[in-house]
C-alpha cells in the first residue's frame, strides 16, 4: 500500500512538474496568437491588415502595450514589436496596430516605407503571430492612449470640434493661413462645420493633403453631401488635392509637399491646409510653412499641440506629462525628419535654414518660395 501511495505521488510530482515545464517552455517559445492568416495591402498610409478582427484579437492572450512577433510565410520577420491601439511608436518604427475603425488588426511602419514592399509580399502570402512579452510597451500605451468622439455637443465650439484655426505669429500675415479637419469628408461628422468656417473666414484657396480627385468626385455625389463651399471652390479650381501619404521620409512626400506649397504660392490667400483630421499630414505641413516663414520652436509647438487641447482636451497645464509625450514621440521626430537629422537639437536649430534645404531638395524653385513667403510672411 505504501509503495503504491509512493509510486501515485510521484507520478504526480512527475506530472506537476511536466505542467510547469509546459508552462516554462510556452512562455520561452512564444505563445502562438494568430496562425497563417491571410494578409491584404493597405496602400494610402502603407501597410498589411492581419485577417484577424480586432475583437478576435483582444479576445486572445493579448493586451494593448503587450509586445509580439510576426512571420510571414515568404520568411520575413518582424520582432519585438509593441502592440498598441493608436500610432505610438517614432517616425520610421514599426508597430501592430488595432486602430479603432480598422476591419483588422495592422502590420506597418510609422510614417515610414510601406511595410508590404519593404517586406516582399504578395497577396496569397500569410502572417503568424506570437506573443513576445506580456506589458513591455505598458507605459506607452497608457501615455498615449486618447481618443475623441464625434459628437457636437461635447465640444465648446464649432472651431474646436473642427479642429480650425487661423496660424498666429507676429512673423505671419493675420488670418491668411488657416488649418482644420476636412471640409469634405464627413466621416468624423466635421466636414460640414469646417465647410462654413471657411466659408466665414473667406478662404480662397485649399491645400487638400487627404484626397485625390476620385475620392473628391465620391463625396460631392453622395445625397448627403452638404459642404456647398468647398464644392465652389473645387468646380473653380481652387482646391489642391495631393493625396499625401504619411512617409515623412519618402521621395514622394517631400515632392508632393514641393508641389502643393507651389500651387499656394502661385494663388491668392487665404489660404486652407487640411487632411482627414488636420492632426498628421496638416501639422507637418503647417510646420514646414512656419519654419520657412522663420516661427519660433515655441510657436511651432504651440500650434501644433492646440490640436491635441480641441481632440482631447490635453493641454501642457492639464496633463503636462502627456503632453511631453506627445511633443516628444511625435512633434520633434517630425521636425528632425524634415532637417534630415535625427539628432537636431530642435529647440535651438535654426528651422528656417532646414525648411529651406527640405523644399528645395524636394524640387521646389527658389521664385517660388519667394512667392510663397511673400503671400504668407509678415
């Protein structure tokens, strides 16, 4: 009896210790998420959506700030990544991503070369993902996870729910240059309200970084297109659409860019840079202008953050330690980007000589920046 007691105990230390060792080597080998899913190209902003909902996903052993790893069947791997629900890694860095609206979850690269190309994908291709760390990226997630609504009535004011504003300096002409979300699509609800201030402000000409003239001809059919301004000054010519990806470094942005400023500088103000939220594509935009145009750092900051107090209420007294974040994750890589020069010290770099250099790289005529400083600086 004793001997059979002995032999059941130690088959179950046996089997207590297999289970630990199971859970030891699950943790050491990855724990796998997602298995030979499909992928699909993502081309506007340049990426891979992972056949996997976001629901589907979070109902796995997975959790925003977590970090993974990726394989494609071609081989290609991407380690270590940080999963999060909104773009919180630099410029150039690459991230899986549940951004709230996306049909999948998304492999991709910031503001950097689109992941499928860098990749070597093809449609018929699929993606497996494995856990790497549980809360690795925690403290980010929690610094940058902000999000709006889309409601009216929780705003104080048809400028701040449209994000718009005219730029302020005493180095810029008042009320000549103006920034907003879209005044045509309406699919944060905004289009129609940024439409009217325009309209009141007396905008001439629009900077359209979001769209192309395909997209423009879908929304000006819809029934429910409401934006009569904006359809005035497009069927006039007056509106610019570059449909500008968020590459910061590509060839391709910086020509766009060159072009689009061009098409300013050849039109009389005011003037309207926008995109789909007047918050990436618009505040790079606008901070290339203000650099050119020889606007403080402090001024550039102050600009662009306003977009974060309209969004989500985060201002540098009232959440100082996001607002650094942000400042620091997104502003100052953008800036950096545009002098070519991860390193600048942005505060204290001379921004107008950089803006200068980056317009002129993109094939921009010196005749033509004169004229765009002439039309927007005081």
């Amino acid at each position: 009896m004793k001997r059979a007691i002995g032999i059941i105990t130690a088959v179950c230390i046996a089997l207590g210790a297999l289970s630990l060792y199971a859970c030891t080597k699950d943790e050491s080998t990855h724990a796998m998420l997602a298995e030979n899913c499909g992928i699909i190209h993502e081309p506007e902003f340049g990426g891979i959506y992972i056949t996997k909902t976001i629901e589907e996903f979070d109902a796995l052993d997975i959790e925003y700030g977590d970090s993974v790893n990726i394989e494609f069947s071609n081989g290609y791997k991407l380690e270590d990544l940080p999963y999060y629900n909104g773009y919180y890694v630099k410029t150039g860095e690459p991230l899986l991503i549940a951004y709230p609206g996306y049909d999948y979850i998304k492999a991709a690269i910031n503001n950097g070369d689109d992941l499928w190309n860098v990749a070597g994908l093809e449609e018929n291709m699929t993606a497996s993902i494995t856990l790497n760390e549980h809360g690795k990226y925690l403290s980010i997630q929690k610094a940058r996870d902000i999000h709006y609504k889309d409601d009216r009535a929780l705003y104080s004011s048809d400028e701040v729910f449209a994000n718009f504003r005219a730029v302020e300096s005493a180095k810029i002409k008042p009320l000549t240059l103006y920034r907003s979300a879209s005044p045509c699509d309406n699919q944060h609800n905004r289009a129609t309200y940024a439409d009217s201030l325009i309209s009141a402000a007396g905008v001439r000409y629009i900077l359209n970084l979001s769209d192309n003239d395909a997209k423009i001809a879908g929304y000006l059919s819809a029934d429910d297109f409401a934006c009569p301004y904006f359809r005035q000054l497009y069927e006039s010519g007056n509106v610019n659409p570059i449909a500008l990806n968020m590459n910061y470094s590509s060839e391709e942005f910086r020509e766009k860019i060159a072009s689009g400023l061009t098409g300013m500088a050849e039109h009389e103000g005011p003037y309207l840079v926008h995109c789909t939220e007047g918050k990436d594509r618009t505040g790079f935009v606008c901070m290339l202008i203000e650099a050119l145009i020889g606007m403080s750092y402090e001024e550039i900051e102050r600009d662009y953050m306003i977009t974060y107090s309209n969004y989500y209420n985060i201002t540098k007294e009232s959440d100082g330690e996001r607002y650094d974040t942000i400042v620091e994750n997104l502003l100052v890589p953008m800036i950096q980007s545009m002098a070519g020069d991860e390193n600048l010290d942005v505060r204290n770099a001379d921004l107008a000589s950089c803006a200068l250099a980056f317009l002129k790289d993109a094939g921009m005529s010196d005749d033509a920046i004169a004229a765009l400083r002439a039309n927007i600086q005081q």
